[in-house]
C-alpha cells in the first residue's frame, strides 16, 4: 500500500483513532500499554520486574544498617537513635518485601510491589527530614537529602510501558514531596527547583524504562515469532497450544485444531521463483489473521505448513470458518513482479484433545487425505476416529 494511501485513512479517522492508529502504524503502540502485549510477555516481564525488586530490596537492607556508624559520628546529638530507628524499620521493610516476592509471577502484584519498593525509602526520606529538621541547613549533613534523586534513578532499571513509567513517577515524586507540603515549601523557589531536578531525571528514567521494554519487546518477537510471516513459530505455538489445552479441560469447552498447507507450492516456487513463494506465504499469513480472532493461534508449522487452533470453538463451527479461508485463498491472487500466482489450501480438522501430539498426528492424517481426494479441501477427522488421539498418545 502506498504512503500516501495511507495517509489518507488515517486523516479520515476520528481524531482519537487518528493518534492511535498513527503510533501503532510507527511500531511504539505495545510502548504505550499492555494491551498489545502477549500473555507470555507480561509473565516474564512479571517475574524479571520482580527479580529487581528482590535484587534492590535485599541490596538496600543489607546497605542500609552500614551508614548507622556514620550517623554515629556526624548526627547532632538527640537525633542518632530516632535515625538508627528509622534505618532499622526500612531496612526490616525491605526484608519484608524481598521474602514476600520470591514466588510471584503476576503483573498486577509485580507492579503493587514496584510501588511498594518506591513508596517505602520515600517514607524513610521523609522520616529523615522529621528528624532532622533544621539541622538540615549544615553542609556536613547534605548526603541525608540526596535519597530522592537515589529513588528516582532506580526507576531506570524496569522496563515498563509509558503508563506504568508515568504512574510510578507521579507516585513517588508525590510520596518526596509530603514533607515540603506539611512544612508549607511545597511553591517555594527551592522546592521548585528540586521539583524540575526530579522531573528532569525522572523523564531520563522513563525512556530508559521504555528502551529496555522496546528491547525485551523485539528479543521476545524474534524468540518467538516466524521472520517472515510474523506468526507464532512452532515451539512457542506448541507452548500456547498446550496453556489453551489445559484451559479447554479445566472449563470443559470445546477446542478445535486445524492444520493447513498450500497445494503444489513447490511448483509456484519453481515457476515464479522462491521470492514469489515469499509473498504467497505473506498473503496467506494476512489471510489468516484477517479471518480469525486475536484470541486464535496461528503458527507457521514449517515450509508451506500452517497451525490454527481455535478455542470455544466446536468442530462444526471451526469448518465453516476454515472454508470461508479456502475459498479466499480460491479467489485471491497475488501480485508480483507485474505477474499473477493463484494458489489454493487443503486442510484437515478435528478437536483438540487429551493432547497437542495426538491430536497434530489425527489432523495430519486428515490432512494427508484431503491431498489424497484432490487438494483444495476441507477434511475433518472422522468423530468415530478422535479416540484414537489418546490410544495414540500412549503408545
């Protein structure tokens, strides 16, 4: 499609879809939420956030106790034990939250948490400077009011979406401001000042947490995905295919499973060359996404072979979606090099059952029979047959 073309059906959207369209059309959309983001990215994004959590949480319990010496020497007298206090509570604290996060594998917790491990030295920082007060004003004590730039600058080693970068930073610059809010500087000229530092750094935090996420975004699609048409590839399939599997047994819903390959393909390659084969592999590929749903998997099996499994899905209504898709690939041609290639698709059908490896071997067969009676064709595994998927299994 040209550019300009596109350009104009973006101009002819709604405003709001304007935006959205154009940024998801720029390949930052998955940036902005997780909306776009695959269930078995956001559990590893889950369990690698909290990895950091634990990492920095222990770090700074262990290191927090060790400046109890310095306090020793340089506090004002009066103010040493409220601070071994306070130091002693933050670093019990973080204990606290790097035993709690030993075995959570859920966004939703991970992010409560990454709160939680900001929230927490932004309580002690305002403790200190309860404590502290007026001696504050003394050069030897200006370590004791560098924390907030320390809580803002852990922000950079998590990768998280523009929404959840953008919360985290109002959170916690919020949490560091208490203190001027109670004490009436919160509009002052130094509290703005250190307003605009935090802001700045802070917005350094927030595109190094979108650069990691932008990073883990692409190592996950190329681990994951086929190069060419952008499908599931067959192990991350297989994994995917197994999560629905078990979901179909716990709520007993039905699950169907497809297996399709492009007729003769090996004559378009030799016709056309192996570039054309390319873009028939391409078109079918849109094909496929086009015709089925965001909660349907569609993987490249290998070569010119296809997989689709559809879950609450029966066998009856997976066939006439899967023969709307031959029919499509019947009247559709592509276009290259200033020439035609027409191509057709066999399938075989059946439910998915009792396991992935059962079932692919009956679908296979079905498959391998649609060939046998012509190609061009739909054929579903015989019910009397589907049994056979677990006498299979056990051999």
């Amino acid at each position: 499609m040209r550019k300009d073309t596109i350009l104009a059906k973006i101009l002819s959207l709604p405003a709001g879809q304007k935006s959205a369209d154009l940024f998801k059309r720029m390949k930052g959309f998955e940036l902005l939420g997780t909306k776009e983001h695959p269930s078995d990215f956001s559990l590893i994004r889950a369990e690698y956030i909290n990895t950091r959590i634990r990492l920095l949480a222990l770090l700074f319990s262990v290191l927090t106790p060790l400046w109890i010496p310095v306090d020793f020497l340089i506090l004002p007298d009066g103010t040493f034990l409220s601070m071994m206090l306070a130091r002693i509570c933050l670093s019990v604290s973080l204990l606290a939250l790097w035993f709690r996060t030993s075995f959570t594998h859920s966004l939703r917790r991970a992010r409560q948490r990454l709160i939680i491990l900001m929230v927490i030295p932004s309580i002690f920082h305002l403790a200190t400077q309860m404590i502290l007060g007026d001696y504050l004003k003394d050069e030897s004590l200006a370590s004791y009011t560098f924390l907030p730039f320390l809580i803002i600058a852990i922000h950079c080693v998590f990768p998280l979406t523009l929404k959840e970068g953008a919360l985290l930073a109002f959170l916690t610059i919020f949490a560091l401001s208490v203190d001027e809010m109670i004490h009436g500087r919160f509009l002052t000229l130094q509290s703005l000042n250190t307003l605009w530092l935090l802001g700045v750094i802070m917005g350094i935090a927030v595109w190094a947490q979108l650069s990691q996420l932008h990073m883990q975004l692409k190592l996950f699609e190329k681990a994951t995905t086929d190069s060419l048409t952008g499908l599931l590839n067959r192990r991350s399939f297989m994994h995917q295919a197994e999560t629905e599997l078990n979901r179909s047994e716990r709520y007993a819903r039905p699950l169907s499973i497809a297996l399709l390959d492009l007729d003769h393909f090996k004559n378009v390659n030799d016709t056309h060359g192996h570039q054309a084969g390319d873009q028939v592999l391409i078109h079918f590929s849109g094909l496929l996404k086009e015709e089925l749903r965001s909660t349907d998997l569609i993987g490249r099996f290998g070569g010119e072979e296809f997989i689709i499994v559809l879950p609450e899905t029966p066998v009856h209504e997976a066939e006439k979606v899967l023969e709307r898709i031959l029919d499509n690939c019947r009247n559709q041609a592509v276009r290259y090099d200033g020439g035609v290639v027409n191509y057709t698709a066999s399938a075989g059908l059946g439910e998915l059952v009792s396991d992935i490896r059962s079932s692919l071997h009956a679908v296979d067969i079905a498959l391998y029979q649609a060939k046998e009676q012509g190609r061009d064709r739909l054929q579903r595994v015989p019910e009397q047959n589907q049994p056979e998927m677990n006498t299979y299994n056990k051999l």
